[in-house]
C-alpha cells in the first residue's frame, strides 16, 4: 500500500507529471480523534489486509473538501468503495459527526473558528422546471375546462 508523505495539510505534492494531494489532517488533529474510529478487523477468509482508518478518512475528507466524485479519488488513497463503506458505516453509528464536533471544538478553544463568513454552495440542488416566484400555485389558478 502506497504511502503519502505527510506535508502540510491541504498542500499538493509533486509525483511525476501529476500532483498528489498531501494530508488533510496533521499528526496532533488526528491523534486528537483517532480513539473515536473503530480499528479495521481483517476479514475471517483472508484477503488483502483493510485501509488504516486515517487514509479512508484522508479520502473522505478529499471527496468533501474539493467536491470531487468518489470515483476521482487520487491512487494514492485507498479506493472509492473503501472510502464510501467507512463513510457511509461512521455516518451511521455516529463516529463522523463526534469526530468532526471535536475538532470544531478544537478550533473553537484555539480561537480559530470564524463563524463571521459562512459559506452554503446548493448548485447540485436541481429546480423545478418553469418554476417562478411569480408563478401561483395550482390551487389558486382558474380551473381549466376541457370536454
């Protein structure tokens, strides 16, 4: 398993013609939440040994900070199903929303969080066809008459 070089957080590596991300989380960040995640059992059958819980969370952290598909997830991270198994398992049982709540509250007590510039992106938010403002609701429009 290929092992990223742990640079500054959020930083691109040079790998060739290509860049690599560099880890999302430092060392301290994520030793702060590592006892949260429950450590990958291997499988009773055998099989490839599983992901280490940091690189699934490396990628899940890529997929939601640059917004990419799981499929895009650069080699060097585990894969796309890996990746959105852990998500989708720490999602449900909670681990994900601890984890993130501790580090909020981390940045919180540094004195780090700025809650004066908040951001909402909902261009994946589909609309209503001809929907308007303007446009009544059915209920209040003239009946229609037909034969």
């Amino acid at each position: 398993m290929a092992r990223r070089s742990r640079t500054e957080p959020g930083q691109l590596t040079e790998t060739g013609s290509r860049k690599e991300p560099s880890a999302q989380l430092s060392d301290e960040q994520w030793f702060l939440i590592e006892e949260l995640f429950p450590a990958p059992r291997p499988k009773p059958w055998g099989g490839r040994p599983p992901h280490s819980n940091r690189d699934c969370l490396e990628g899940i952290l890529f997929v939601l900070l640059t917004g990419c598909r799981w499929k895009d997830l650069p080699r060097s991270l585990p894969s796309k199903s890996v990746c959105h198994q852990r998500f989708k398992l720490w999602t449900e049982t909670g681990v994900f929303q601890r984890a993130w709540q501790r580090m909020v509250e981390l940045k919180d007590d540094l004195r780090q969080l700025d809650l004066d510039t908040l951001l909402a992106d909902a261009t994946f938010i589909p609309g209503k066809k001809e929907a308007n403002a303007s446009v009544l609701p059915s209920l209040a429009r003239d009946p229609r008459l037909s034969c």
